[in-house]
C-alpha cells in the first residue's frame, strides 16, 4: 500500500526525533564517560607528567670516564632516580641535525656541544626542593659544567597539580548537571512531538500506567543504543591512549575502567527512565485544551 506524503513526513520526522535523541545521549555520555577515565586515572596522568620532567648535567670536556661512571652509579643509588641516560656530544649533534633540518657542524666546523647526562626522577619523590639540592650538590663537581632543568614549570606543576584535582572534581559536577539538563531536554522535545497521541490515548480511555508504558520502552532502548555507542567510542579512545601513553597503564586495574563503563550506563537509563516518566506525567495531566 503507498503511503500518503503525511504519512511519510510524520514517520521520517520520528525516525529523526530518536535519531536526535540517541545522538544526543551517546553524544554526553561518551563525554562524562571520558571524563571518569581522566579522574580514576588522575592519579597516573600526573605521575606521568611528573615523571617527564629531566635533569640534564652537562660535562666539561676536560671529564674523565671513570668520573663519568662515578656519576651514572651516584644518581642511579639515588632512591629519587627512574632513570639516568647519557647522551654523547655526537649523538647530541645527530639530534640537532634532525631537528634543526641542517647540519650545523658544517658552518662551524667543530661540534660546540657537550656530553650530558639526563636524569628522571620518581613522580612520589619529585618536589623542588629535592631536585635544587640534587642540582646544587652535582654543580660542586670539578668535571660539571652545568646543571639545567625547567624550575618554573617544576614548581608551576607541583603547586597546581592538587588544584587542578579539585578542579576536575568540581567540573565533573557541573558536567554531569549539563547532562542531565541535555538529556532530559532531547526526551522532553521526543515527547512533546507526541503530545496529542498521548492525550487521544488517554480520552478513549487508556489509564495513565498503560500509556506510560510504551515511551518508557522506547526510550530506554534508546539510552541503552546511545550508551553502547558511548560505550565504545569510551573503549577506542582508551585503547588509543594505551598505545599511546603505555606508561599510564590503564588497563592495569580493569574493575576501575569497568566501574567507569557500568557508572555510564546506568546513568543514561536512570536520567532517561526518570525524564521520560515526568515528560509523559506532564502531559497526562494537562486539560485537553492545553494540549495544544
């Protein structure tokens, strides 16, 4: 049987109301989603920034071998110290090369960097104090000709990384609201679309209970749908930060990644079951000349 244009605008105009409303879902919770990802693993991402932060000791040319491996040994006992890693004058040139583009010995004839030696330290012992007396005791060293690290953003990122925590927290609350409001507002617009079908249902007689019923269904279908789709865009944007960053190890404690993936599916039924039962109980107790 063809079907008159009414009949068509009215069904494509459905299809893309619960199109909108599972955009919309999926769309918030993938968001809150990646949000509790970030504050589980707050802890981890801080300590891998922590961990970035290098100690470079430049050597005098003048410095012997043995002097050298004196200093490797004293900064690996260090309990301080995840790693020590020398970098040879050459190789210090290769880097340059790489980056710069040119090889910059060709206009100078000579190689004008020194032998380094770069130092990481644990993110639980790293503070300013402890690497400003480190550098200052290895500036005492005949055969050192300097010791450089970033100090401001050493300090910047220990005085601000606990603010920054409570920052998330508090922005974790204000998104969820915005959620929320966003959810709710998507499955009050799908509802309100069907208004009149709501109250012609309730004027031929249909208690409240059984009219209810079918928008819940749909409804929650939908949220689960959009919390899928939430739920794996969560799973390729964890995957890819695993490639990317293995030292935050992720997927070291799974119960917590789990925890996060359940907390967004339940959400996204609770607001929608919630939304959809007051949106309908609107309507249902409207004057059928209010409809309208």
């Amino acid at each position: 049987m063809r079907q008159l244009p009414e009949e068509k605008f009215n069904r494509t105009r459905l299809i893309s109301t619960y199109f909108s409303v599972v955009v919309s879902i999926s769309l918030v919770l993938f968001l809150t989603g990646i949000l509790g990802i970030l504050l589980i693993n707050s802890k981890k991402v801080a300590d891998h920034f922590k961990e970035q932060i290098v100690m470079t000791i430049y050597l005098k040319d003048s410095a012997k071998e043995i002097e050298l491996k004196q200093l490797q040994k004293t900064l690996t006992l260090n309990i301080a110290t995840k790693k020590v890693n020398y970098i040879s004058k050459e190789e210090a040139s290769k880097r340059h090369t790489n980056e710069i583009g040119e090889d910059f010995m060709e206009f100078l004839g000579y190689n004008p960097l020194l032998n380094s030696v770069d130092v990481y330290f644990k993110a639980s012992f790293l503070n300013p104090a402890m690497v400003s007396k480190l550098s200052k005791d290895i500036d005492l060293y005949t055969y050192v000709d300097e010791v450089v690290y970033d100090r401001p953003l050493l300090e910047l990122m220990y005085e601000n990384i606990n603010k920054i925590t409570l920052w998330m927290l508090f922005a974790s609350g204000i998104f969820i609201f915005v959620v929320v409001l966003l959810i709710n507002s998507s499955i009050r617009l799908s509802i309100y679309s069907k208004r009149l079908i709501i109250k012609t249902m309730q004027l031929v007689g249909a208690n409240k209970r059984f009219i209810r019923r079918p928008f819940i269904k749909a409804h929650l279908l939908m949220s689960a749908l959009g919390s899928i789709i939430a739920m794996l865009g969560m799973a390729a944007v964890i995957y890819e930060m695993q490639n990317r960053f293995p030292e935050l190890q992720i997927f070291e404690n799974p119960y917590e990644t789990a925890l996060v993936f359940t907390g967004v599916f339940v959400l996204g039924m609770g607001i929608t079951l919630i939304s959809t039962y007051f949106a309908t109980q609107r309507y249902l107790n409207l004057r059928t000349n209010a409809v309208n």
